[in-house]
C-alpha cells in the first residue's frame, strides 16, 4: 500500500490497496485518496442513497453519485460543488 498526499484531508497517509474501480477515475481515487476518506466516502455514499433513494444502476442516480463522490474527495478533475441532492425522477 503505497502512501498518498491525499485531496480530502490533506495528509500523507496510507492509500488504498487497489482502484475502486477499473477506469480513469478508480486511477484518479487510487493517485489521490487515503483508505480513511475513503472509507468515510463510503458512509456518505450509503446515507445518500437511503436519504434520496438512489440507485446506482440507474444512469442518472450513478452521475449524481459520481459528482457527489468528487466533490467529496476534492478530486483534481471535480467541478466544484456537490449536488444539492433531492428526490430524483423514477
């Protein structure tokens, strides 16, 4: 596990062991996220898919996810803010 000068907190810290995920931005989370808001993204995650009944299967609850999840992280490519969530379309 290699050490990261992570984005969220700032700190030098321990990495993640792997990608999250197996594209550009499970690269850009592994580069730039320590495993502890790491593991603090996945609570948040979690409490925005109960609050505003998300699905992450679904093309339009995935994005608001991914805009949430670089906002969170304050990932290189975010666009600043994370959405104001409400309930989405079904």
């Amino acid at each position: 596990m290699a050490t990261v000068k992570c984005t969220c907190c700032g700190e030098s810290k321990d990495g993640l062991e792997a990608a999250p995920f197996n594209d550009d931005m499970g690269q850009e989370v592994l580069a730039n996220t320590c495993a502890d808001c790491w593991k603090n993204w996945l609570g948040q995650q979690v409490m925005l898919i109960n609050e505003h009944q998300l699905l992450p299967v679904n093309p339009e609850h995935g994005a608001i996810l991914e805009r949430n999840l670089k906002a969170f992280l304050k990932l290189p490519t975010s666009e600043g803010e994370a959405d104001q969530v409400g309930t989405p379309p079904a």
